[in-house]
C-alpha cells in the first residue's frame, strides 16, 4: 500500500513539473506577460457586457417611431406632446388599466387627442385613446 501511494504521489510530481515546465504556463506567468493577459480577460469581459446590453435594446428615432405608429393609425399633422420608450413595465399597469398590455420597449406617443401604445418588436398597436 506505500509503495502504490509513492508511486501516486510521483506521477502527480512529474505531472505537476511537466505542467509548470510547459512553454503555455512559462508564457502567462511571466510577469509581463500576465499584466496583457489580465487587460485581455478583462476587455473580453466588458465586450460581453456591451453586447449583452445592447442586444436588448433597440434604438430607434422619434422620426422613425411616428411614422410606423402612421401607417396603422390616423395620426394629427402637429408634433407629438412626447414619445416614450416604456422601461418599467410593471409600474404603469399599476397606474391605469389603460397600461394592461404594455411591455417594456412598448412607446407611448401623445398627442393633445390620441394617445397610442406602439408595440415595436411586432410592429402593432396595442391601445388606442381618443380625447375630443
């Protein structure tokens, strides 16, 4: 039983040296070395970051917003009173059950007489309110 334990204990030393002695290893434990593998890992790391957050979200211009909303409601020829990229959700259903059917990236655009819930991912309207 010692002798098997002998054995063990010095293939995992001549494994461990091989490891420690691999040209890989010498090159990221060079202290040089190691500082642009860190700036790397890190830089990967923030590229994620970006990208993740970034592929939730699309950005689209007000311009852009009205004249889709246009094509499947009679909008008025004045500028809208704001449009609105809805972020929280949850919070307007609790104000109104006008919201019931919002999502978040939904945009609300107001107008002194209507009122509309655009929803951009499906290209459709949600809710319509007309004020005389």
């Amino acid at each position: 039983m010692k002798k098997a334990i002998k054995n063990l204990n010095k293939k995992a030393k001549n494994i461990s040296g091989k490891i420690s002695k691999s040209k890989c290893f010498k090159f990221i434990c060079n202290k040089d070395h190691l500082k642009y593998f860190a700036v790397i890992i890190i830089l990967v790391f923030i590229g994620f970051l970006v990208y993740r957050g970034l592929s939730n979200s699309v950005v689209v211009s007000q311009s852009e917003i009205i004249r889709r909303v246009s094509k499947h409601v009679d909008l008025p020829n004045t500028d809208p009173l704001s449009v609105v990229r809805v972020d929280n959700a949850e919070n307007l259903r609790k104000q109104s059950y006008f919201y019931d059917n919002i999502n978040e990236g939904d945009y609300i655009v107001a107008y002194r007489t209507i009122v509309v819930i655009y929803d951009l991912r499906n290209d459709k309207i949600t809710r319509v309110t007309r004020s005389k």
